[in-house]
C-alpha cells in the first residue's frame, strides 16, 4: 500500500481541429464573410478554396448563385437537378443532381446549410449519392469587389474526405478543378446576363 498523496489527474482536453487555411484565399473579404471560409479540417480530410473576379455587378452574378434548385445552369458538370425534400431556398432543402458521364459519379445530394439573401452567402453539404466525394462541405460568398469599379468577387471554400486510396494532394487537385471550372462557367454565364439586362434597357 502507498502512503503518499494522490495526485489528481485531469484528463487532456481534446485537441481542436486544425483551422482549415483556405480562408486566406479570400484575405481581402469583410470580416463578416470570411468566417464563412473557416473550416475546422478532421483528420483524413483536406480543404481548398477558389476565387473568381468576375466583371459584372454583385446582384447579376447573385441572382445565378442562390439558386440552390438550378445549379446546372452554371456548373457544368452537373445535367440536371431535382429538389426532393423543401421549395429550393429553404435551409435544409435537399437536391439530387446527376452528373455528366465521364466523371467518376452518377449522382449527388445535397442538403441547403445557409441561404442568407443580405451577406449574399450560400453553402451546402453532400448527404448521399453514387461517388467518393464523402462528407463534402461548400461555402460560396459574393462580394462587390474593392474600388468600386462594379466588378464581383466570389470566393468558393470546401472541405471533404480524402477518399481511400488517394492522397489530399490528389483529392484537392481533383475537386479545386472542378470548383474552379464552375466559377469560370458563372463569370461567363453572369457577364452575358448582365450584357443581356444593360440592351434590354
């Protein structure tokens, strides 16, 4: 028997998860929209973020990102899109969306998470579907760009699991491709409307 004094022994407080550093992609947005960027990463996952200058106004190019029911306007690698659960802008509406042959998925759904009209901030989950992509987050902001030349910034950020198999490297370059191919797409797609809008007036 030990007849020296317990020691009272406190359990560690569980590390936090690494911030994601995709937030630096978007180092020039308010405050209040960055923190839209900030993701905490879980260990076998990685994290990215695009950003796109787009030369058209702020509402153009809003008024194509928020339609959580219509993304295959812009993202070109989606064919079609179905809400299954909610009207389309309602947090925790849901969304099948198919996606074009040649990619290594059939289909997605997807769970609205934010739709704030006023911060212009839109972000969903993946809840399901036939591909690899597990555990997908996205946050998309729209920003007027500084200087006040008319001109929109879009930042997209994501997080999602690396797949078994494959390395984050592989993961991120995969997704950041795609990410960034769909805010090419909306530069275009929201320039024409725009151009669209100043004839018609």
């Amino acid at each position: 028997m030990s007849f020296l004094p317990q020691r009272s022994v406190r359990a560690k407080a569980p590390s936090p998860a690494p911030v994601c550093p995709a937030a630096a992609a978007g180092a020039s947005l308010p405050v209040d929209l960055l923190r839209h960027h900030t993701h905490a990463v879980a260990p076998e996952q990685c994290c990215s973020a695009a950003v796109q200058a787009i030369d058209a106004p702020l509402e153009a190019v809003w008024s194509v990102v928020r339609r959580f029911d219509r993304p295959h306007e812009y993202k070109k690698f989606l064919k079609s899109c179905h809400v299954i659960l909610g009207d389309g802008s309602a947090v925790g509406t849901l969304r099948e969306v198919a996606v074009v042959s040649g990619l290594p998925a059939g289909t997605s759904t997807e769970r609205l998470e934010i739709l704030d009209d006023e911060s212009h901030v839109i972000g969903f989950s993946v809840v399901g579907g036939d591909h690899r992509l597990r555990n997908y987050r996205s946050v998309t902001t729209v920003a007027a760009a500084a200087g006040g030349g008319g001109g929109t910034v879009v930042v997209e950020s994501y997080v999602v699991d690396v797949p078994p198999g494959n390395t984050e490297e592989e993961t991120r370059a995969f997704v950041d491709t795609i990410v960034k191919c769909n805010l090419q797409s909306l530069a275009e797609i929201s320039r024409k409307n725009n151009t669209s809008s100043v004839n018609e007036e």
